[in-house]
C-alpha cells in the first residue's frame, strides 16, 4: 500500500532523531535485536501528516516520559474509521531503554511511539519493570499494522521478548485491551503528526 492521503514526507522529524542509532539494543519496554537495515525509499514513505501535535493531551506519566516528545498518532480502519492516540515519542536510545518502564498507569488513548527514523527491525520488545499490561502494534514504512500483541508485565528476569514475526519501522504502545476495544487491527494504518518537543 502507499502512503495514507494526507501524509507526507518524513521531514523535521527525521532531522529530531539523532544519526546512527544502535541497530541492537535490549530495552524495557522497548525492541531488543533484529535491524534490518533500512532504506532512503523506506525512510521517504513514513507516514508522518503535515500538521505538528500542538497539544494532544498526553497526561503525566513520569519524568522520564514527560521529557519526551508528544505526537497524536492515528489508526485509520480500512472502512475509514479513525481512532487517535496522545503519544509521547520515544526516538532515541535512551528514550527506547526506558520506555514506560516504572508508569503505574497508561491512560486509554495515550501510549508511546517507538522510531526509529525508517530503519527497518525485526527485532522483538520486552517488559522488564513495566508495571501494567501493555498493547503493541507493529508497523511498515507504508504505515501498515504488521502485527498486534499483548504484553505482560515483568518485574524479574528472565522476561518474554514479544516478537511480530514481520519486518517494522515504528512500534505504538498504548494499555492492555485499547486495540480491541477500539476496533484496531493488523491491516489498519498508522499515522502521526509531527512531533512537538517537551
């Protein structure tokens, strides 16, 4: 598929994430190994919209989450319905080690988006001190919902990695149970804004 109408090329954001990010990092919450090197042509296909996230309402979850990013990311059916989520953007290392490691409660409609600035992955995500049960969808550089799991809490190693099984660019994690309550599945596309700086 292409790109979803309205979208454009990854621009300013690509220019917010830092070059030569680590292609295999074991990160709570976040994707452990598995690049699978990507593209300018992957990179140029992100569906990023136009418009940046002035304000999408993501509450507090923590210092290190409310450091990041916010975007307002949409889930379009292939019908046309549209769900969106408030999301902080975790596009750095660091900020991918972290994820929502220690957050006690993920609001609905709010979660996180993991970039990686159209490099591809195949890698999986684990839950080391994640407190609540979390939601992922996987996407392609077209923005496609490649794959949808649920994931545990894990407070003591050894801790599942969750894996897609496909090929991804960005990773959206939002509470346990959002996707199905809201009619989101694999096929559905995925979109944000550009992100607004903390």
């Amino acid at each position: 598929m292409g790109t979803v109408p309205g979208m454009r090329r990854l621009g300013c954001f690509r220019r917010l994430v830092a070059a030569g990010l680590a292609s295999t990092v074991l990160v709570a919450c976040g994707a452990t190994d598995g690049s699978g090197g990507g593209s300018a042509a992957d990179e140029a296909s992100l569906p990023v919209t136009s418009a940046p996230a002035e304000d999408v309402g993501v509450p507090s979850m923590g210092p290190n989450v409310d450091r990041l990013p916010s975007t307002e990311v949409v889930l379009t059916s292939g019908s046309g319905d549209e769900v969106t989520v408030a999301a902080r953007v975790a596009a750095t290392d660091r900020a991918r080690q972290d994820g929502l490691m220690g957050v006690r409660e993920v609001p609905a409609g709010t979660g996180m988006l993991f970039h990686w600035d159209g490099e591809r992955r195949d890698g999986g995500f684990w839950m080391k001190d994640t407190l609540v049960p979390l939601d992922i969808a996987f996407a392609g550089p077209d923005g496609e919902i490649v794959s949808i799991l649920g994931m545990d809490p894990c407070e003591e190693e050894p801790c599942p990695t969750y894996r897609p099984g496909e090929t991804y660019v960005v990773a959206l994690e939002v509470p346990g149970g959002w996707f199905s309550a809201n009619g989101v599945q694999e096929g559905d596309q995925l979109s944000w804004s550009e992100p607004v700086d903390r």
